[in-house]
C-alpha cells in the first residue's frame, strides 16, 4: 500500500481505502484499496513479492543492528565479565594466523584450555560476525582469549599475558635479559598482524601474511556455496572481505590471474615477505641459533612459526627456500616443526580443507605455468624451487 496512490484515489473521489485488500473500480481504473473486483494473479504475486521484499528488508536491518561491531582495545579487559567454565578459553579458527599463534603459545607453556572452535567464511561459514560472538568479541575477529572471565584481545597481547600468568613450572618464554626482552619485542611486532594488510605489509611478516594467503582462500572457497558468502556481504564490517571471496569463488584458482587487484596483493606480499625473511636469516646467523634470541626459545619463535606454517600451507616457502638462499631459516624451520607445541597446536586443530586447498594450489601450478608465475614470481630464483625444498616437504610430513 502506498501512501500516494491512497491519496490520489481520494482525490478521484473513488473512496475509501482498505490496508491489505486492493480492487479496482467499476470504471476500470486501477486502485490501490478500492473495492470492486478482485485482484488478479499478477496483481497477487506483485503484490506479494513486495511484500516479502519489505519483510527481508525489515529482517536484515533487525540483524544488522543486533550484530553491530565496534573496535576494541587490545589487551586484558578485567572490566569486562563473560560467561566461563575453564579457567582459561580460547575462541579461535583452524587457519588463522593469529589463532595458530595463541594455540601454540598455550601449548608451548603447557596451559590447558577449553577450546572454543569459530567458524570464517573460509572454513565453512561467517560465525564471527554472528550476535553470539560478537557478545565475546565486538570486533568479529579471532582470536580471543579468555582467562577467568576477562577476555583479552589480540593474539600478540595474549600470548605475552599467557606468558605472564602461566602456572609456575611452566617453561619462560620471556627472557630476564632486558636486551633479550626488546629484541624479542621487535620481533613479536615484526609477526604481528596489527595493521592493514594491503598497505602496511613492508611493517611486519604479518602484515605480508593475507596477501599470500589469497591463493589458498581461492582454493579453500571452491567447497563453500555461494550462498554463505551472502551473510558477509549483508552483514559483514568490511565488506570488501566478502567482495574478495566472492571474486575468488567465481574465478577460481585456474582464472585467479585475471584478478588484478589480488595478483597485485600476492605479488607485493611476496616481495615485502622475501624481506621479513632476509631479516630473520641474519638475525638466525646474528644468535647463532637455535632460536631467534640464541639459546632459549621465546615469543619470538611463537610468532614467526606460524607465519612459516602459512607460508607451508600456501605452498610459497618452497619458492623463499629455493636455491639454498636461506639455510638457516630452513634448519630454523625444521628445529620449528619438530616441537611437540608444533605438532599438539598445529597440527592437532589442522582442517581438512587447508589441505585440500594446498592440493589444489599445487595442482594449479603443475598445469599451468601463468598460474606458477603469477603466484611465485617470474625470477629465475625458482626453477629450482622443487629440487631444493623436496626434502624438507619429506621432513614436514607429521
Ligand atoms: N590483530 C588481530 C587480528 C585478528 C584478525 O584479523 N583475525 C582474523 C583471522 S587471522 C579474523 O578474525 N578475520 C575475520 C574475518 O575475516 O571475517 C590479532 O592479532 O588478534
């Protein structure tokens, strides 16, 4: 019903109008309300797909309003009281970066803790931008960290409040050495993801970490229908997330390199990532190993195992290790594996379409040789990619 055409009838002198029952006059002319005959099938599926329309409309601005997200402060928030059953919780998604970080600090100090699984688009659906989770996060993401009840945002400031609290006779992955300590720092900021991927990832490895996580997204969003993709793009704070899944899923790995802005991304990450890693490397030769600070394994090396892990999981580390250009990053990388927190938080939460997206990107490569270029680069640097990094893909193997 419409309030012009309520008023227009009036003033015909046609009468008097019935919200929900349309006819049309004895003289032929249409009306909204009026009564005389009966609305005719069009009319009634007209009629009705408005209605339905206005229904859907009404329903999503509802939901967007019970799903409004703002930005939190980083940090423990003791003011802030969530419902709890273990004393530590943690929210948290298989393929996150900074989820695989807070994991494998928990694990690597040994804290047990209940494990609260969360859905992105790319394994499976949109769960973090649901009400029920931004009750626990009002910025959407993961990961959260929830010590008695007081959640503690972003996984870098989590993992140096879960060194700080842990249980006595947990290992210290903080050194008392207050030099250590600001190097340490430097690194933990240098594997953080703290800041727009697209235009900050020169600041940090985890910064360049999105841009080359782009080709395992296409590869991991063939087996999500579109449909889930929908929710993102109602309701999501960022809608350009679910713009670029959407993109992805209807390209395709195969077709990816027609994607500017995503082979824009991919290229430029790997270029800023190939710096992060120089730097790691003189930094290994600087310790003399075995860790990043020398002799005791700290945050640091919780931080920059996980940007390698996605690196294995994207298939680009073959291309960073090819030629035997870094090989103390590669003995790093194999001392990295071969702890147990690696294998328990790793590992132990993998997800089957990670792997099947790694397939897939392999796979791609194999057949076409634009897809290889596009997603290693056209340098020489990686003829010998398969040759050089065989044998640590045999020793990545669980
Ligand atoms: N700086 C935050 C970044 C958190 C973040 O962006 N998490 C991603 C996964 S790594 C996320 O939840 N994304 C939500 C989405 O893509 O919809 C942290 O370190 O915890």
């Amino acid at each position: 019903m419409d309030f012009e055409n309520q008023r227009t009838a009036h003033a015909n002198g046609l009468v008097q109008t019935s919200f929900g029952r349309a006819s049309v006059t004895s003289t032929g002319k249409a009306g909204w309300g009026i009564p005389g005959r009966r609305m005719t099938l069009v009319e009634m599926t007209v009629a009705g797909g408005f209605g339905l329309l206005a229904v859907a409309v009404v329903a999503t601005l509802v939901e967007r309003a019970r799903r409004r997200r703002h930005a939190v402060p980083a940090g423990h928030r003791p003011e802030i009281r969530l419902p709890f059953e273990a004393p530590f919780e943690l929210y948290h998604n298989a393929l996150s970066l900074c989820s695989m970080k807070t994991r494998l600090c928990l694990a690597e100090l040994g804290i047990a803790y209940r494990s609260h699984p969360v859905d992105l688009i790319e394994t499976g659906r949109y769960q973090n931008i649901r009400a029920a989770f931004l009750r626990v996060n009002p910025a959407g993401t993961v990961p959260v960290l929830v010590h008695e009840g007081h959640p503690v945002y972003e996984s870098h400031e989590q993992i140096r409040y879960a060194a700080r609290v842990a249980p006595a006779g947990a290992p210290s992955l903080i050194p008392d050495d207050p030099a250590l300590r600001a190097e340490m720092e430097r690194w933990i900021d240098r594997t953080s993801l703290t800041e727009d991927p697209l235009r900050h990832g020169d600041r940090s490895a985890g910064n360049a970490v999105p841009g080359l996580t782009v080709p395992l997204f296409a590869t991991m969003i063939e087996r999500i229908p579109s449909w889930r993709i929908l929710e993102g793009l109602l309701f999501h704070f960022d809608k350009q997330r679910p713009l670029v899944f959407l993109a992805l899923k209807l390209l395709g790995i195969r077709r990816i390199d027609r994607l500017g802005p995503a082979t824009a991304a991919i290229a430029r990450s790997r270029r800023q990532m190939a710096g992060h890693l120089d730097a790691l490397e003189e930094r290994l030769e600087e310790s003399g190993g075995p860790w990043l600070l020398g002799a005791g394994y700290s945050l640091a090396d919780v931080g920059w195992c996980v940007v390698l892990e996605r690196l294995r999981q994207t298939d680009s580390l073959r291309s960073f290790l090819a030629n035997g250009d870094r090989p103390r990053l590669e003995a790093y990388w194999a001392r990295l594996r071969a702890r147990p927190a690696y294998r328990e938080a790793i590992t132990g939460h993998s997800h089957p379409l990670i792997e099947y997206g790694l397939e897939r990107i392999v796979a791609a490569k194999r057949a076409d040789p634009r897809i290889r270029r596009c997603l290693e680069g056209d340098s020489e640097e990686h003829r010998s990619a398969d040759r050089g990094v065989r044998s640590l893909e045999a020793g990545a193997r669980p």
